[in-house]
C-alpha cells in the first residue's frame, strides 16, 4: 500500500470552540490508484490532503491517526524532512495555478527550480527536463511557451504547467485539489484526461479532491464521499454510481448537470446548509438536509459499515434500525 491513512484527526482550535474539520478518517491508497475525495465546500477535503503533505498552519493541528506512506508514520517526520518528501515523493496541485506560480518569473524558471531542488541535475539536462515535461502535460511549442509569464498562458495552460512541476520529480503520489475547478467544462475535461494519462505513463497514484461528483465518474478508480469531516460513503466507481447508498451522495448525483437532461429547469439542489461546525446537530450530522431522515437519526450517529466492499455510513443499512425497509 503506498498510502494509508488511520484515524486522522485535524481540528481548528477557535476562540468559540474545537472544529473538527476532519473526524476519524481512514482510507488508503495503492500505487497507480486514482482515489476522488468529493463533498460540498467545507467537509474537510482540503484540511484532509494538507494533513497529509504536513502543511496544515496554525490554528489547525493533527491530533490523532497516522498518515503511513510507504509504511512510514508522516506524522512522526521532521520538518526537514516533510519538506524533502514535498515535491519529490509527494507532490501537490491546486485549484488556481495563478496563485501558486510566480508572476514575476518566466515558466521555465520556475520549472527548472523545482527540478533542480529535487533532483541533481546541471541546468542545461534541467532545461531539457523542463522542455520534456512541459511537451509531456501537451504544450504546444514548449520550448517558446517555456519563455511566457504566466500571465501570457491560460488557465488552462497555467494548470498544465503546474501539472509539468508536479510531476517533473516522479511523484509516487499527487494529491490535486480541486485541479480543474477554475477551468471551462471542456478544458476540465482535457485536464483530466491529463492525468489519467500521466497515471499511466508513470504509475503514479492520485488522490484528486473535487466538489464536482461529476468529475470523479471519468477520472477516478475509487470514490470517498466526505460530510463535515467523516467519510460517509466509499466504493470503487462504477458501484457507487450504479448504486449509490447515502442519501447524501444521492443529492449530489442528482445535482450533476446532464447533457442529454432537456428541461431548462433549476438543477436539483441538496436542501439547507451544510451546519456550522461549531453547532453540528445531534446524531446524525445530515439529519437536518436528509429527505429519509428517521427519529433514530435525530438521537444517534451512524457508524461507517462495509457491505460488500462498499462503505455506507447510514441508518438506512442498519438492520437495528425498525423504521427502515431496504
Ligand atoms: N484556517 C482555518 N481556520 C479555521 N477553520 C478552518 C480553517 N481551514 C479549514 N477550517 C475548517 O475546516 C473545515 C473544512 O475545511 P476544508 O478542508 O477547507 O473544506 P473543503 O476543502 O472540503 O472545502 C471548514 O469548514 C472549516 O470549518
Ligand atoms: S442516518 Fe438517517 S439522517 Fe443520516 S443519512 Fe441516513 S437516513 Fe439520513
Ligand atoms: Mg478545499
């Protein structure tokens, strides 16, 4: 297993109490697997893959688990050397390439930094490098693009490059947050079928973290469905979509925008808000937004089971639970 995540705790210590944005999590992942981590903003999904690139700031802290890549404790590493396994075995994307490339700095500078801090090449083979990524991720004329700010690129080109930097070192594991998010439907699509691609080519795992249930259905091996910090639902692909078992990964199914749908309608949207992490209500913490909600949710919260290799956290599957007929 190159990744395997026990228990892990996150919590934000706030003036007004503990949020705990990611509650007793556990999942794993195999080198080459590509894992989707979906769920509305705020379920955790970000705090879950800054815990494990060791990137969680202040007021935010890991306080319990075990984060074992290739059966070591991340958590156990020094700073040092978290930041050596950054970039080199673990590498990360996000949302907005903008953000996390320089404005002032032409690609190729960028590129070859971040060749040149991981591994040990001269400029000239980091150069080549570069040029050879950057053809790798599907940029045109790479050796004039290498030349552009990244405000001559688009956003879609912009992520592409980020792609190129991530992977440039071999990863065994990318984690990508929300990687296509800022992107038009069809670039989110070239995008992704990036990475699949690169998961191919270098056998490298993925952990790609997205809001769109839609996005996973094409890119992804297996699915975690996250709601305010736990995992609510997991299963490899194709059962989750041909049989999906929460109430909530039921609403956002029926929330993912289809070409073939004619009406003109408003698209279905899951009722109420996801709670305030400091006011989560008893028991089951989707009672307030579930349509089968049962007073037994009100009281208790349900625990993650396995029926059949999928994963359910639910009353409805519970068979102590009379009201239920399933
Ligand atoms: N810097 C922070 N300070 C306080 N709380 C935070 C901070 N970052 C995240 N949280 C809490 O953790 C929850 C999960 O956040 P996050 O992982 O970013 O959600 P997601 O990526 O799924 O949208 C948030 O709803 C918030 O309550
Ligand atoms: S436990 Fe109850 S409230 Fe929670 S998702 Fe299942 S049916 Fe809905
Ligand atoms: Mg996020």
């Amino acid at each position: 297993m190159l990744l395997e995540v026990n228990h892990l705790q996150t919590e934000f210590q706030l003036k007004h109490g503990t949020v705990k944005a990611v509650n007793d999590i556990s999942f794993s992942i195999e080198k080459g697997e590509i894992l989707a981590i979906v769920g509305e903003s705020g379920s955790g999904k970000s705090v879950t893959s800054l815990s494990v690139m060791g990137l969680v700031q202040n007021p935010g802290k890991v306080v319990g688990g075990e984060i074992l890549f290739k059966g070591e404790d991340l958590l156990k590493k020094s700073k040092a050397e978290m930041q050596a396994i950054r970039g080199d075995q673990i590498s990360m994307i996000f949302q907005e390439p903008m953000t996390s490339l320089n404005p002032v700095y032409r690609i190729k500078d960028q590129i070859m930094e971040s060749i040149m801090t991981h591994m040990k090449l001269s400029k000239k083979e980091a150069w080549e490098r570069a040029v050879h990524m950057l053809e790798v991720v599907g940029i045109p004329s790479p050796r004039e693009r290498a030349m552009d700010y990244p405000h001559q690129m688009s956003g879609g080109m912009r992520q592409r490059v980020m792609i190129a930097m991530a992977l440039s070192c071999r990863p065994e594991l990318l984690i990508a947050d929300e990687p296509t998010t800022a992107l038009d439907v069809t670039i989110q699509a070239q995008i992704l079928d990036l990475l699949y691609h690169m998961r191919e080519k270098f056998n490298m795992a993925v952990l790609l973290i997205t809001h769109d249930l839609g996005v996973v259905s094409e890119a992804a091996d297996r699915v975690i469905v996250m709601y305010c910090g736990q995992i609510v639902e997991e299963a490899d692909v194709r059962s989750l979509f041909a049989n999906p078992m929460h109430p909530y990964t039921l609403g956002l199914l029926k929330s993912i925008p289809r070409l073939e749908d004619e009406s003109d309608g408003p698209l279905y949207m899951i009722k109420g808000m996801v709670p305030n992490p400091l006011k989560m209500p008893a028991g089951c913490p989707f009672s307030d937004r579930c349509d089968r909600c049962m007073e037994r949710c009100r009281r208790e919260a349900p625990a993650l089971k396995e029926i059949d290799g999928h994963k359910v956290r639910c009353f409805l599957y519970d068979s102590e639970t009379e009201e239920a007929q399933v």
